[in-house]
C-alpha cells in the first residue's frame, strides 16, 4: 500500500522536471529562431512552473539545488535567454534599447544578493543560545520577525520580484517597445532595492535583540531569580513528544519550583499546554550553566542520545521515570544505571530490573506508582442487559524497531480480531492504533489501512438514531474554546524569538482551565455520535484514558497500555502473536496474568465478550485486582503522594552532596559514616594501648 502511494508521486515530481526542461529548451529555440509566440510562451510557463513548484513541491527544487541548478541558476538562464531573445528580435536597438535593459537587470541582480547578505546577517542577530515558552523574556528586546519573504525565502523572493521584469520583457517582444521591459525591470529594482533597506532596519539598534552574551547572562539572572528544584529533561524526535506530554501534570503538581529542559528547538511547540516553564538549551556548552543553579533533579521520561550531556552535571539527582511501563526488554534497558535511582510504578518493575540483571542496585529502584492515570475510572460491576452495547477498545502498539512479531498483534492477528468483533451487532468498537504503527515494517502499515476499511465499511451495514445537530454544534463550541487555550495562533512569519515574546507568563489559572475544557471536550465528543457506531481514533485527541473510560473491556498487546488500563480492574486480552505456547507467553510476560489470551486467529474474543457481559462468566476479577498492585503498587497512600515524596527524597541528597563538597573545598571534614569513625576509635584505642606499654617498658 504505501508503495502504491509513493509511486504516482514520484510520477509527478518526474513530470515536473521534464516540463522545466522542456520549457528551457522552448524558450531557447523561441529565442534563437526567433518564434515570438513560442519565446513567450515558454517564457511565462518557465517561470510560473518555478512558481508553483516552489509552493507544492520544495523538496524536488532542493534536489536541483544539490546539482548546482539552484533558483538563482534558474532565473538567471530565463533572463538571459529573454536578452537572447530580444536581440534576434528585429525592430529593437542592440545598443540604444538593450544595453540599458541589461544594465538595468544586472542592478536587480545586484540588489538581490544584498538582500540575501542583509537576511543572513539578520538571522544571525535573532538567533538565541536558548529558546523559552512560559517565560517572560521582554527584557531580551524581542520584536516581531521580518516578513518571511526577505528573511528566510530567497527563492520565492527572487521569483517573485522577477515577475514584473518578466511581463515587461514580454510587452518589449510583442511590441518592439523597450519602454515597457524599463517599466518592468524598474518595479523590480525598486521591490528589491526596497526589500533590502526594510530588512536592513532590523539590524538597528531599535529592533536589534540582546547579544548571545546578554542572552546568557538573562538566563543565568532568570534562573537564581525563579530558583528551579526539579525538573524534566526530554530529547527526542517529532514523533516522540508524547513521551514528556505524559508527565506534564505530574510534573507541575510537584512541590518547589517546577522546570522543562529540552534540547531541540522543535521541540518547544511540541510540548501541550503547561504552566511549567520551558527553556530549550541546544548547545552542551550552555546547558552546563545549569550546575550553578537551583536545579537539583531532572526527571527523564526517555533514554536518547543527548541524554548523557545533562548526566555530566554532578549537582543535579537524575531520575529515570520512562515513559511507559510493560514486560518488554526495552523497559528495563541497560542504560538505566546511569540513572541516580530508578522510578518504576510498582514491585513487578522492580523485579523486572532483578531479573534482566543490568546492573541497576535494588536499592536504586524506588517505587512511586503511576500518578498520571488518575483520570482513569475503576470498573462499575453491575449487571446489564442481554442486547446493551459492549465498547471494546482495540489498541494495540506498534511494530518496534526489532522485528519481534510478537511486538504488534496488527499484522498477524488484526483483522482477525477486528472482523470477530465486527460479526457481533451488540459490540461497538473503538480502534486506536499506535501513532507510529507502519513506520517501520510496511506490512503494519498496510494492515492497518485495511482494518481501517473493514470498520469504515461495517458502519455503512448499521443504522439508527443519531444524536441531533446540537451535539455537533456542542462538540464545535468545546474544540473552540479548547483551541483557544491550547493552541497558538502566530503569523506565518514568525520566528523563535516572536514566538518566545508571544508565549510568555501564561496567565493564572490557565492550567485548570485547560483541564476543564478538555473534560468538556471529550464529554461533547462520546456524545456527538450514535452507541451503535464503530470509531476509528487515530487523533492524538481523545486521549487514551478518556478511551479508556468509555470502554468495557480493552484488547491490546504487551504494552504500558495494558499496565495503564489495570488500573480500572476491567476486563481485557491481549493478543499472543509470539508463537509461544499460552503458558509460555503467561511466564514471559506477567502483564497478561490476568488477561485472557488470543490467538492470531481471534479465538477467544467470543468468551472475553460473554465474560465482560456476564459477571459471573469474569474469572479473572480477583487475579487483575492483584496484579493491578503488583504493576501499580498500592493506591494508598496515593501514587501522586509517593512520587512527590521521591521527588523531595531525591532533592535532599542533592543537598547533602552540595554541603559536602562545600564542606571540602573549605577545608572542613565532611561528615565521617559510621564504619569510619569505629575505625578511627580503634586505630586511637591501638595507639594508646601501644603507648602505655612503651611507658612501662
């Protein structure tokens, strides 16, 4: 399948680049002969065709660029076929006529490589060390950005200002009148002779920001004012955001003065609405400056690469939190001892780390629960009608990066599964597959895309009352109202540092504002569509949990998914596509000790459905209340309390080592352990008993 899409585009781009060519060598033939009519033509068509490749189609102008048949390449040849033209053109004056055209269009030319020095000198002067969100940076001297055309789009700049030279030339051949090419190349040379000195003032000292050096400087004097305790540390790709998304409110829920740290500038807009200050530091050199501040634990959701620069800072406690928990290898990774301690949800993490034998202590794993599935409501055990709806959730995880089959249930058992369920009129199903299912292994891809028709085309099979329009009308009110508090809304032509002057202190209140309207959203949501109805959620809204909450029973594989819905001890399976036998797959993987378990070819979703309808047919009740504590530890006190207590836990050795190395580098003994000072009493006790004996010999 995604072959078959990949295949008529590249058909396009082809095509493209043939009529270029095509429209080169018109307008070199309409030039040289000369074919008026043919040299108009082609002239026009040439440039239009730049025009709007430049819009639809970026990347196959940058593979021109790669071959040194860049835009300005390309313009040039277009004017200097059209002077070619108009010398073979009788009835206009080499000399008299022509000569002043080229002189003329040689300015134009010349105006334009200023400009392009004056864009680069200016993106240079709005580059910052740093990028922040949630912070109020006025005093860095932040304006507005110059319109996009001059700064950063020198290819449709030059295009665009060629155009009136264009159209005069083509005037000057039709009419032998050279009077309309001057007309024509003067718009140009004023357009971009005036571009330039309008970008030029934003290299005056009124729009000018702060220096790198005073850049730094703010940032040093922001953080000894703000005085950060705990904080996040997060890189990754675009794709991968959700894995810090998912602690934002634990985050901001902790005690002392919360802090992001990122390291990719992209990676600012990609983080959901939050209170919580972000600073994105992308050089190693700077983001060591955040050992001589407040900062005393970071919190890492990921592992990646850029990971091991922020663990060169000794002053900060480093804490790994993961970004999800389930029995795959990946959860329990080797490069977790280079953590400071381990924070896992409950006791079966913590024998999970044992067993892998890594290398990480016991005493370096802290159990703190899962504070973030709060949201998630426990099951409501009651007996309900034969023909009453049963929501199923189908949401199995994506490929991986080691082709284990037995990652994903979508390529072997996926339609089976969806088509089972599909068969029964009394089962309504919500499919939510993994955001990065089929980026690797096409076949997940493919497979996907097809159950995806098969439930499209279910629903056209069913029928019956719809909710009326004014639950469309509520649901556009609540995504309104939700954009508007999450959603920044800049000028095409803004930049990092009109971004950072327009997302500043965020105003009081706005983080349970956000919550509210986010509740009312996935409430107008359920509501905007019939029970009876299949849905395919592929959105990164509604969230997970909130499907969680509305379904009776989840089908999923070997993921934190599973671990995240034990917290409502409902129903749920999980599907076996590793080949192992059903014990093996049970002692392998203890996160499906309670679930029933299907087969790639569906069986068993017959009886998980009469199990999730009949209470008494719910074997499994009792074993998911267990192990519910056993992956999420106990619920009292509360997850939320314990992780906040690790927190200050991790925040007071942070403390005892700073008193310690104070302690040394003044010259006073830092506090001795026990062991020390028994030795000490001892070797004092042996010196005295031998000086005793010395004095009665």
């Amino acid at each position: 399948m995604p072959s078959a899409g990949i295949a008529p585009r590249r058909a396009v781009q082809l095509a493209a680049l043939f009529a270029m060519m095509v429209a080169f060598t018109a307008q070199l033939v309409g030039a040289l002969l000369p074919v008026i009519p043919l040299f108009i033509a082609a002239s026009v068509v040439n440039l239009g065709l730049d025009l709007v490749l430049q819009h639809k189609q970026p990347g196959l102008l940058a593979v021109l660029g790669r071959i040194r048949f860049d835009v300005t390449v390309r313009q040039l040849l277009r004017d200097m076929l059209i002077l070619v033209g108009l010398l073979h053109i009788d009835g206009i004056n080499p000399l008299e006529e022509q000569a002043p055209l080229t002189i003329t269009l040689l300015l134009f030319y010349g105006t334009h490589f200023v400009c392009q020095a004056v864009a680069v000198l200016v993106r240079r002067t709005r580059s910052m060390p740093f990028v922040t969100r949630n912070i109020d940076a006025s005093a860095l001297r932040l304006c507005d950005a110059p319109p996009r055309i001059l700064s950063r789009q020198t290819g449709r700049r030059l295009l665009r200002f060629s155009v009136p030279t264009t159209v005069g030339m083509m005037l000057t051949s039709i009419t032998t009148d050279a009077y309309w090419g001057g007309i024509g190349l003067a718009v140009s040379l004023t357009l971009s002779a005036g571009g330039t000195l309008y970008l030029g003032t934003w290299l005056l000292p009124k729009k000018r920001v702060a220096s790198e050096k005073q850049a730094l400087a703010w940032l040093d004097n922001w953080l000894a004012e703000y005085r950060p305790t705990v904080g996040m540390y997060f890189s990754g790709g675009s794709s991968s955001a959700y894995q810090a998304n998912m602690w934002l409110s634990t985050l901001a829920s902790l005690d002392g003065n919360p802090i992001i740290v990122l390291r990719e500038r992209f990676m600012v807009q990609k983080i959901e609405a939050t209170d919580v200050p972000i600073v994105c530091i992308p050089k190693v050199a700077n983001l060591m400056r955040l050992e001589h501040s407040t900062l005393k634990v970071l919190l890492h959701p990921a592992n990646s690469g850029k990971t091991s620069q922020i663990l060169r800072i000794p002053s900060i406690k480093h804490a790994f939190t993961n970004h999800g928990e389930s029995d795959k290898l990946s959860s329990c990774n080797p490069y977790a001892k280079a953590y400071d301690e381990v924070w896992v949800a409950g006791p079966a993490a913590r024998d999970r780390y044992q067993l892998a034998d890594i290398g990480v202590e016991d005493k370096d794993v802290i159990e703190v629960g899962r504070p973030q599935l709060a949201p998630i409501e426990p099951i409501r055990r009651q007996d309900a009608p034969a023909d009453r709806m049963t929501t199923v959730l189908y949401a199995p995880t994506w490929e991986g990066w080691d082709g284990n089959p037995g990652n994903t249930s979508v390529i072997l058992a996926g339609e089976n599964i969806v088509r089972e369920l599909l068969a029964d009129e009394n089962v309504q199903l919500l499919y939510k597959p993994h955001p990065m299912t089929g980026s690797v292994d096409p076949r997940a891809g493919a497979a996907n895309t097809r159950i995806q028709a098969m439930i499209t085309e279910a629903n056209t099979r069913r029928g019956g009352e719809r909710p009326g329009p004014e639950a469309a009308a509520e649901l556009a009110r609540r995504t309104e109202a939700l954009n508007a508090l999450t959603t920044s809304a800049f000028r095409k032509s803004a930049d990092e540092l009109e971004r950072m002057r327009l997302q500043g202190t965020p105003e009081e209140g706005r983080a349970a504002a956000v919550a509210a309207a986010v509740t009312a959203w996935e409430e107008a949501y359920w509501k905007s569509f019939p029970r009876w109805e299949h849905r395919i959620i592929t959105t990164a809204r509604p969230g997970i949990f909130s499907c969680f909450n509305q379904a009776d029973v989840l089908i999923s594989d070997v993921s934190s998914v599973v671990s995240d819905y034990l917290s409502s001890e409902k129903p749920y399976a999980v599907a076996n596509t590793s080949g192992m036998s059903e014990d093996d797959f049970r002692a392998n993987f203890p996160t499906v000790r309670a679930a029933t378990i299907l087969t790639p070819e569906a069986d068993g979703v017959a009886g998980l459905l009469d199990a999730v309808r009949d209470p008494e047919q719910d074997t499994l009740a009792a074993e998911r209340a267990e192990l519910k504590e056993h992956l999420l530890g106990p619920s009292d006190p509360p997850s939320s309390v314990r992780f906040n207590q690790a927190a200050l836990d991790l925040c007071a050795k942070a403390d005892e080592r700073r008193i310690r190395m104070e302690n040394r580098l003044s010259g006073i003994p830092g506090q001795r352990s026990q062991e020390d000072m028994d030795a000490s009493e001892t070797a004092e006790h042996e010196a005295s008993g031998a000086s005793d004996t010395t004095a009665a010999v």
